[in-house]
C-alpha cells in the first residue's frame, strides 16, 4: 500500500494519482501505473548512477594518491577508468533527467486535470450561490419562476 501522503515524496515503486472523477478514471489510472514504472525504473536507474559515482570517486583518489614512481601504464589504465566512467555518469544522469521530465509531464497533466475539476467545482458553487440569492431576492410566486 502507498505511504500517506504527510510523509512526502516516496523513494519506491509505488505513488498513485489521487483524481477520482469517474470522467477522467481511465487517463488517472493509466498515469498511476506509469508513475509506478517511472519509479521503478527510476530507482534502478539512481542505484546505478550512485554505484558509478562511488566508482569514479575511488578512482579519482587513486589516481590522486598514485605515487610518482609508478609505470606509466598504470597512469593512462586510471585515465582510461576515470573517462569510461565519467562517460557512463553522463548517461546515467541524461536517463535521471529523462525520468525526472516524465515524472513532471504526469504530475502537470494531473494539475491540469485538478485545475478543471476546481474551475467546474468553484462555477457550481457561484451558480447555486446566486440561485439562492435570486430565490430570497425574488418572491416564489412571481411570473420570474
């Protein structure tokens, strides 16, 4: 079961789209299950990116605490791990920033959605407002009604 809501953003696979309006269910209940992919593979995908980031850092100290004396092959097998792996961290943040985007595309149409939803539900309230002003305003036996 997800998390109330009081405990903020959740790290793991589960966050479900909380519009119940019966016209917009089937949008709601497809963005719920992406939203729950998303996470998933996002979560995945920021494993990853920390194990590489682990990685890099690790190497980069060996290479800063590389004694002078050492062969030279040595040096440029460093070099080479540090650029494979700082290339495969721009990747890795290139899909974070991916999934990041797909998150905020869901969350903006479910805004847009709760938006109008609001809108219809602050008119129907104006609307019933001035009925029943117009009701006391206006003598229940006259031609008006």
């Amino acid at each position: 079961w997800p998390l109330p809501k009081m405990f903020g953003e959740e790290k793991y696979g589960h966050s479900l789209v909380d519009i119940k309006d019966p016209r917009h269910l089937k949008d709601c209940a497809s963005m719920s299950k992406r939203l729950v992919r998303l996470s998933y593979d996002q979560q995945i995908v920021d494993l990853e990116w920390r194990k590489t980031y682990k990685a890099l850092l690790d190497a980069e100290h060996r290479n800063a605490t590389l004694s002078v004396n050492a062969p030279q092959k040595a040096k440029d097998q460093l070099k080479k791990e540090i650029d494979g792996l700082m290339k495969y961290l721009l990747e890795l943040q290139e899909q974070k920033d991916m999934y990041e985007n797909e998150h905020r595309t869901v969350y903006s149409k479910c805004d847009d959605i709760k938006l109008a939803l609001k809108k219809e539900s602050d008119l129907e309230n104006l609307r019933e407002h001035m009925e029943r002003r117009t009701q006391k305003n206006v003598d229940p036996n006259h031609a008006f009604w």
